[in-house]
C-alpha cells in the first residue's frame, strides 16, 4: 500500500447512471428497479459534489483503514503545516481554513478519517464501492428497495457508513436528486418497484394513496418528530393515527389538498411527491 496524489476523476451523470445499472443485481432479489438506482446515484452525487469532486476514482469516499493492501490519498485536512499556509485575504478563505483546521483536530480525535482508497480506473473503484455495501453496509441497499429518501439516509447514519449524517436533510437532498434524475430519464429503461413487485405477488389490498409511491410509508411515519405546525400535527394524526385504512376522496380535498396548498406545494392529494414530502418534513420541525 503506497500513498498517491490526491487526483480529481470526475465522472458524468449519465456514465454514472450506465455504471450502476450494470451493477444492480450484485445488490440481490429486488434490486433492478429505478427506485434503487435512483437512491443509490444520490448517495454517490451527495458524497462526491455530483461527480465532479470524485477523487481516484472513490465513488463512495470509502476509507483506507489498515488491513485496505491497495493505494490511498490523504485529504487536503490531513497536513496542517499546508493548512497554515493558505492564504486568508477573504472570508471565504478564511472560512475553508477554518475548516479544514477543525476536520484536522477531528482527524486527531479520531472524528474524520486519514486517508481515503484511491483505484486505479473507475471500473475497480464502482466494485469496492459495490463489494463494501453489500458485505459491510448491507442495509443500505436494502432500504434503496423501499424507495423511500428518508429511510435510506437513515440507514447510511445507522450503518455508520456517515455517523454524522442527519437523515431528514439529507432525504430531502436525495429526493431532489431523485427529481432531477427522473426528469432526464437516467433510469427510465428499468421496471419501477411497484410495477416488479406486481408481477410477483398475488395480494389484492389497496394501497394507501396519501403516502405517495416514492417518499413516505407507514414505516417512516413512527420517526418524524412532531413540530409546532398545527396543520402537519393534525397531518400527522390523520395518516398515522386517526386513519383506518386509505383516505377517502373526501379527506384528500378537504384535508391534504389544502395543506399542501398552505405549504406551496402541488395540490395533488399526495403527501409523498417530490415537492409535498420534504415540506411535510420541514412542518414536522
């Protein structure tokens, strides 16, 4: 194992997006679906500034702890001696000095890591990146399946893949990235999860038309904090406590379209969509 530069690989969206849908079955039984893809081209835009930041080819940022036998590169927070030399003629830079001064005492503290794996094509870094979900952060992908931002940020915090990690910003963060993959069709030549699981399963019970088909779920709603917006309290209480079974057409235009409209969202009835979900977080406090 031998320290290398520190070298900028960014990779575009769309080679990204022909990466990972090569790789999706490694992620097992129920995989190959939009949602996954999606979530997962979230997780790596999020870590590397949308490809562009991406360095030696790491799609993850994955660290290089001591038992990794390849090349690493260590992070611009690891020297302070260069840290002290940059120059501070603005607040900007002041502030990236500030920075980098405080990840290096966290580095010290053993908060932030010392060196990061670097590979030699991009091929190589997407199968460790691939390899290390599966075998060491394995319920992240499985929470992808869910199709749910929330519970996928979730689940990166709680794998300890991002310990620090807030899982309601970031969902809201995943699911405008989500927005925008939809909007230039990345994913569009595979099967969504509910059109797969259709194919699969014989049960006729009626879903819930409220919780939207990509951002909430029953399962989410037990972790979402209750805030002081009288009207997401009252929300709150109709989907996940009051209600029995799915909302009538009645409770959609009397009570979820108008808060939706309160919020400057999309008045479709659809507590889940792209713009609905992260203003139903944000009410939430």
């Amino acid at each position: 194992m031998s320290e290398v530069p520190m070298t900028t690989t960014p990779v575009t969206e769309l080679n990204a997006a022909r990466a990972l849908i090569k790789v999706l079955p490694s992620f097992g039984s129920g995989a190959f679906v939009q949602e996954v893809a999606e979530l997962l081209l979230a997780q790596v835009w999020f870590e590397t500034a949308r490809g562009a930041s991406m360095m030696n080819h790491n799609w993850g940022n994955i660290t290089a702890g001591k038992s990794w036998p390849g090349d690493f590169w260590r992070p611009p927070w690891f020297n302070k001696t260069a840290i002290l030399a940059l120059p501070e003629l603005t607040d900007a830079q002041k502030a990236h000095k500030a920075k980098l001064l405080g990840l290096h005492q966290d580095m010290l503290d053993n908060k932030a890591p010392q060196k990061f794996r670097a590979y030699p094509s991009s091929l190589e870094g997407l199968n460790d990146y691939v390899t290390r979900l599966t075998r060491e952060f394995s319920i992240i992908p499985e929470a992808a399946k869910s199709g749910s931002p929330l519970r996928f940020a979730q689940a990166i915090r709680d794998s300890g893949y991002t310990p620090g990690l807030l899982p309601e910003k970031a969902a809201i963060t995943f699911s405008n990235l989500v927005k925008e993959f939809r909007q230039k069709g990345l994913f569009q030549s595979l099967p969504k999860a509910q059109a797969a699981s259709s194919e699969h399963s014989s049960s006729s019970e009626p879903q819930v038309p409220s919780f939207g088909e990509h951002f909430a779920s029953k399962a989410d709603l037990p972790v979402l904090r209750l805030g002081s917006d009288g009207s997401a309290v009252e929300l709150f209480r109709k989907l996940a406590i009051g209600g029995k079974g799915p909302l009538t057409a009645d409770d959609i235009e009397t009570f979820v379209k108008p808060w939706q409209g309160k919020h400057h969202c999309k008045t479709d009835g659809v507590i889940g969509n792209l713009e609905s979900w992260p203003a139903f977080i944000k009410a939430l406090g």
